[in-house]
C-alpha cells in the first residue's frame, strides 16, 4: 500500500495526527500554546515501520501549522530529522 492511499486523521481533542491501517495506529502527538505547535512525539508500530507512515504524518503536521500560521518547536527526533531532510516543507 502506498502512503498516497493512506488517510492522516486529525484529532485536536487529543491533540495527534494519526494514521490506522489493520489494527496499527501511528500517530504524530503535539501541544499547543498560543501561538506555536510542538511536536512532542512520533509512534509508527513495527509492523508499520518502512511504508513513510511516520513522514506522512509529519507533513499533515506541518501544514496544518502553516495553514493556522503557528510557529513550530520539535521535541521530537524524527520530526527533526524530516525537517532537516525536507527545509522547504
């Protein structure tokens, strides 16, 4: 399956992205405060790992921060990663 195919769900009362596929859930968690989104940590169960399940959610993430204008702050190893992979996102 192709992440193309796959739908990130955005869940604002628990505050996460999340992708689920068979009986997986992958998620990307954050906190919001005023005016910035930190990125507090991503999970992607095993089974998922390899399929850019985890850059997927990373990407929803930072659009919906750019669509709402916030600033962004990453606790979160991989979220950086992706950003110094992909600067221009």
């Amino acid at each position: 399956m192709l992440n193309s195919d796959l739908t990130v769900i955005h869940l604002p009362e628990q505050k996460s992205f999340e992708v689920r596929l068979d009986t997986f859930t992958a998620e990307l968690n954050y906190h919001l405060s005023a005016d910035t989104i930190t990125f507090t940590h991503t999970v992607v169960p095993a089974a998922l790992e390899g399929r850019g399940i985890g850059s997927l959610l990373v990407r929803a993430g930072l659009k919906y921060a750019k669509e709402n204008n916030l600033k962004v702050h990453s606790l979160c190893w991989f979220v950086d990663k992706y950003r110094q992979r992909h600067p221009n996102e």
